[in-house]
C-alpha cells in the first residue's frame, strides 16, 4: 500500500524549504529523497520504479562526484592550508604587536 509512502513525503516535504540557507547539501538530498519516493508512487509495477530509482541513485553519485572534483578544483586543499597559515601568522603578529604597544605604554608610564 503506498500509505507509508505517502506518509514519508508528508514528513519530509515541509523540511526541505527549512534547509536552504545554511544546509543547502541536506535540502539537496531531502529532494533527492522525494523524487525516490514520488517515482515510488507513480510508477505502480515495483520492476520499473526500481529500476528508476536505480538509474536516479546513479545521477545522484555522478553529481557528487563531479561536485567533488570541483570543489577540489576550485578550492584546493593545499591552498586552504597555505591561507589558514598566513591568516594564523597574521593573528599571532598582530597580537605581538599589541602586547609590545602595552608593554611600551607601561614603560613609558613607569619611566
């Protein structure tokens, strides 16, 4: 019977719009998760739909893939070291900086 089916989507469907501005990858499969179970429900012989789901799962997998590889492309990991080190190294000279400034004022105050 398709109730569960039906049930699953009332739940998930009202989460989806929930998750855009901070957890866009989680609405991204929240919607992956409805298209399965919408295909579920239009597709009455189990062969078919199982085989669509097994081709959405499939695009699902591509796409991750692909956004991997730009996101490694575009944003590698090496760099981003690289850039939290120099930020790091900012900090920590800009807090030297300041600990020396305070400890000439306390001088200049003491002499």
């Amino acid at each position: 019977t398709p109730v569960p089916l039906v049930l699953a989507l009332l739940a998930i469907a009202p989460l989806v719009p929930l998750q855009f501005p901070r957890r866009f990858w989680l609405q991204t499969a929240l919607i992956a998760v409805l298209l399965l179970i919408a295909f579920r429900l239009a597709l009455p012989d189990p062969r078919s739909a199982s085989a669509l789901i097994v081709e959405r799962l499939e695009d699902i997998l591509v796409g991750c893939a692909l956004a991997l590889v730009g996101a490694l492309l575009a944003f590698p990991p090496l760099e981003r070291s690289r850039a939290k080190m120099r930020t790091a190294t900012r900090i920590e000279a800009r807090s030297e900086a300041r600990i020396g400034a305070r400890a000439g004022a306390r001088a200049d105050e003491i002499g």
